[in-house]
C-alpha cells in the first residue's frame, strides 16, 4: 500500500507548479515517460492549423515562456501539436493578463460533421471576461470542460501569476485539474455525457463530441495575451 501511494505521490509531483529550471525533465520524470511538448526555446513540435509549420506571428518565445500576444493585424492563430495522443498525463502552466481569454484543447481532430474540433480545459479570467458568464453555470470559467461541464471548487490564482492545469485521460473517463485540485471528471461514454453534449453548442457534431479515440493538444490563441510554460505529457497507453 505505501508503495502505490508514493508512485502515485511521485507522479502528481510532475505535475506540481515547478520549482527546477523551465522546461525540463528530471531524471525520474523521464523514467516516467514525460516528454516535453514545448522546449522553451522555440515552436518545434507544434504546427499552424492545416499547415505543415508553426505560425511565424502572433506567438512569442522569451526566457522560456511561450506568449500568444494581444490581437492586432498579425494574429498567429490557433496552434497545435504535430502528434496525436489518446490515453495521456498531459500539464501546462499558464499566466493571464486581465480579462484575457484561451483555452487547451485536446482530442482535437476533424469532425464528419461539425469541422476541427476538441474538447477544452478553459483557460480564462473568470472575473473580467465576459464569457464567464455564458454558457450554463459557469460551464466556461477555468478548468471546465468548455460549454459542457463547470468546474468545481477551485482555486484560480491572481491575474499575472501562474496557475498549473493537467488534463489526465485513460480509456473513456478524463479528469481535469487546477493548482493540483480536481475540477471536473467524466465519462466519454456514459448517458450523462451524452445529455450534457446534446445541450451543448457541439450536439450537431458527428461522430458524437468527444467520442474520438486520439487527436492534437491546442493551444488556443483568442486574441488575447496568454502565456504557457512547462508543457508536457506522458502516454498512458504503453
């Protein structure tokens, strides 16, 4: 029993807010199986939506943060990883300005119906957007399933601090967290999901939203600035 508590304990560790260099990996967590989604130096991994090649506006990297800047005319638009992932770990850190809006998408694939979709961990200030106040009780503030399920009890931190989100999907049930709180947990495949998507701005999506076996990580770009830090994941599927 004490085993699997420390396993358990050492593999949250890796997605605690971190207090060891930007965008690495200690010795353990690459035993783990981390990999870094971001390197901290530039957009190597990641691609523009239906291109081949990272936006070469809009997106910033300095001192190992990646900043998606306010609108303007050279907007980067969307960003997504070039690989695809089913089960996974997956843990970013993120800053928002005031009244800043983005989102972390994953699962994202192309729908037969409904065009590029994915599932979303909300990035967003609560108390200055006013999309916080959409959707149905609070089913797009932080950490939520975005227009499908509201976070629960949290804590979001300050305006310009950082905050750290996991996403940890196996099989159908997906559970998110903020500051190494549970949010929200559901099952892909359960009746209760079902209701809750045909509810959604997503019902007219076919196959049904979140249904899909693998897709890209997202990084949103809402034409407001947000940065991301310490981007990483590990494949549950092995």
């Amino acid at each position: 029993m004490k085993r699997i508590v420390f396993l358990l304990f050492s593999v949250f560790c890796a997605c605690a807010l971190s207090a060891q260099s930007l965008n690495t990996l200690t010795p353990k967590e690459e035993k783990q199986g981390w990999v870094l989604l971001f390197n901290g130096t530039n957009l190597d991994g990641w691609t523009s939506f239906g291109k081949n090649v990272p936006p070469t506006n809009g997106w910033t990297v300095e001192d190992g943060i990646l900043t998606v800047n306010k609108k303007g005319e050279k907007r980067g638009g969307d960003i997504i990883t070039k690989d695809e992932y089913s089960d996974f770990d997956l843990c970013f850190e993120f800053r928002l300005t005031k009244g800043a809006n983005s989102g972390v998408k994953y699962f994202f694939t192309k729908y037969d119906e409904g065009g590029w979709l994915g599932q979303e961990f909300q990035v967003l200030d609560d108390d200055n957007h006013p999309d916080a106040k959409l959707g149905r009780d609070g089913n797009r503030k932080t950490a939520s399933l975005y227009d499908m399920i509201p976070a629960g009890k949290k804590q979001l931190n300050p305006i310009g601090e950082w905050n750290q989100g996991r996403v940890v999907a196996k099989g159908n049930k997906v559970t998110h967290y903020l500051n190494g709180k549970k949010t929200v947990s559901y099952d892909r495949s359960s009746e209760a999901y079902k209701k809750i998507w045909e509810m959604s701005k997503y019902k007219k999506s076919k196959p049904m939203f979140g249904s899909v076996k693998q897709g890209h990580i997202l990084l949103q770009d809402h034409a407001d600035e947000v940065s991301f830090r310490n981007i990483k994941i590990r494949n549950l599927s092995k």
